[in-house]
C-alpha cells in the first residue's frame, strides 16, 4: 500500500514525473486528456515546468524545447483521441454511472454545460482549463461529434494548450532561470488561475 501511495504521489508532482523521464511524461499528459481518471493529473503545471526546465535545467530534460512541444502536442493529440473513442463506446451510458472515488458525475455535467455555450470550441477552450480537458473528448464521443470535426479542433487544441504553456515555461526559464527558484508559488498561482473558470462554469451549471 505504501508503494501505490507513493507511486500516487509521484503522479500529482510535476518535478517528480519530469526527473523520471520523458516517457512517464508523455504518458500522464496522455492520460489526462485520454483516461477517464486523468482528471486529477497536473496537466498545465506539468506542461509548463516541462518548458521552464528545458531551458534551465538540460540534465533533467536532455531535448530541445521544439522536439519537446512536439513530443507533447502528439501526446495529447492522441490521448484525446483515446477519450473520444472511448465516450462513443460507453455512450449514454456514461451518465448513469454511479459516482465514485476517480468518477464525479458533476465533472461531466460541468463539461456538458461547457459544450451548451460554446460547441466544438470546447475542445480547443477546454485545453486550458482543469477537468473540462479530460472530459471534453469523451462527451465529443458520447454525443458523436464528427470525427473530422473533433480531429481539427483536436488538433488545434493541443497545439494551441501545449505550445502556449510550455513556450511561456520555456520563455521565463530562458529570459529569468531564478524562477526555477520559486516553483512551489508558481504551481499554486496555475492551479489557481485555471481552477477559478472551472468553478464559474460549475456554479452557471448548477444555477441552471
């Protein structure tokens, strides 16, 4: 049990999953935008200290930050892809299922929401907001949107979210490499920042 916890541990701490290697990288930020659970998974944060460290620290990310967006954009693109699949398959289904540790139906009611206001931009405006950006794909695949349709603004998305937040990283890394100092402040300042839309949306929905 003590292993699993620290192996969650691991999970919720983006230094931690950088210093283990690209490919645990590559793999949460898949599973955050493919998996069901992956909501709880530190996406921006995770995506911009990737960008902060390739500038300032090349022992613990040994790539340039051009292969590294790339690497991660693809990442995303195809977790996305996983997410949609999966919401066609389970279908309507989805809303009946019981909530449960990893599962919150008022997550997918937030999202479903979302997509009332601003359609397939969801898709691309969800990329940047916690909790929309794992559940966005899969309703896509619940309501079967077109598959072309969701690929494009699949594509834009994950350019858009991964490139933004990681050559923003890249930038202060580059222009002020002290900031590496202050880490701890900056991941509170994003989960604050990208929690404070998620809330608004809940609240609308819930008002609704």
């Amino acid at each position: 049990m003590q292993e699993v916890w620290e192996f969650f541990k691991t999970l919720v701490n983006p230094e931690s999953i950088i210093k283990l290697g690209l490919p645990l990288l590559l793999f949460v930020i898949f599973a955050e935008t493919g998996l069901l659970v992956g909501f709880f998974l530190p996406g921006d944060n995770l995506v911009f200290i990737s960008g902060l460290l390739c500038a300032t620290n090349q022992d613990v990310l040994k790539i340039n930050i051009t292969e590294l967006i790339l690497l991660m954009s693809l990442a995303a693109i195809l977790g996305n892809t996983a997410g949609y699949y999966f919401g066609k398959r389970v279908g309507v289904g989805l809303y009946k299922r019981e909530d449960s540790l990893l599962f919150k139906k008022r997550h997918l009611e937030t999202t479903r929401s979302f997509y009332e206001r601003h359609g397939g931009k969801t898709l691309i405006l969800g990329r940047f907001l916690p909790i929309i950006r794992t559940f966005a794909p899969i309703l896509a695949g619940v309501i079967n949107i077109d598959f072309k349709k969701f690929m494009l603004y699949n594509l834009i998305g994950a350019i858009a979210w991964i490139g933004s937040v990681a050559g923003i990283g890249y930038f202060l890394g580059s222009e002020f490499p002290q900031v590496k100092e202050y880490l701890n402040y900056i991941v509170i300042g994003l989960i604050i920042l990208t929690s404070i839309p998620v809330i608004i949306t809940y609240r609308k929905e819930r008002k609704g």
